[in-house]
C-alpha cells in the first residue's frame, strides 16, 4: 500500500464563483458574475439554496468541459431539472460553485502569479 501523496496548495482565483444563472440543457451551462481564472477540465462543487430552484444540482461536484467569458459548462444533464431562478436581493446565500477534489490547475503553466495585496515576486 502507498502513502497519500501531498499536492501543494494552488491558486484558484476566486476561491468561488456567485452563480447568476444555470440552463436546463445537456450540458449545463452556469453563467457567473465574476471573472475568473477556472479551466477546462477542473472539478466544481455546486451549493443551490432550495430558493434558487434547479435544487438537483445542489451538492454536485462537476467537470467543467467549456469556458467562454462569464459562462462556464459543466458536464451536467440538467434537462430534467427545475428551472434555475433568482430570488430577490437579501435573500439567503447565494448560489456558489467552488473548486472540488484534487484536479486543479496546479499544473497549468499560464496560470499568472497572485499574491494577498499583490506583493511578492
């Protein structure tokens, strides 16, 4: 039997992403309302309050397959699921995604440098 092997931390700017809207398609697409650095082939988790609909993507952790500016597809088929909506402001927290598992980008190699304040090399 092996050891667990230690991954380093990595940057993942934000740690996670409001979510403004999602499809009911094959393949899900979430549009988020900042911009950021996520890649293809990164892991997600879904937190959906049940005030947001489309509650069966609450808990789901999915594989994000295509990025274009705000939009973000997952591999999801969200045909069947209820309508995503979002509720008035002062609402409970809003719907996030955050990065999921120990496939991150790590390894990607134009991943620019990011420092708390901006300071370092």
């Amino acid at each position: 039997m092996s050891a667990n092997t230690f991954l380093s931390p990595c940057p993942v700017i934000p740690p996670f992403l409001v979510i403004t809207n999602m499809t009911q398609a094959n393949p899900l697409v979430m549009t988020v309302s900042t911009t950021n650095n996520y890649v293809v082939g990164q892991l997600v988790y879904l937190s959906i309050p049940s005030t947001y609909g489309m509650f069966q993507a609450n808990g789901l952790t999915a594989e994000i397959i295509a990025v274009n500016g705000l939009d973000l597809t997952l591999k999801i088929d969200a045909t069947q699921f209820d309508a995503f909506v979002s509720p008035s402001v002062g609402q409970e927290q809003p719907g996030t995604a955050s990065p999921a598992g120990s496939r991150n980008i790590f390894n990607i190699s134009y991943v620019p440098f990011h420092s708390e304040g901006n300071f370092g090399n």
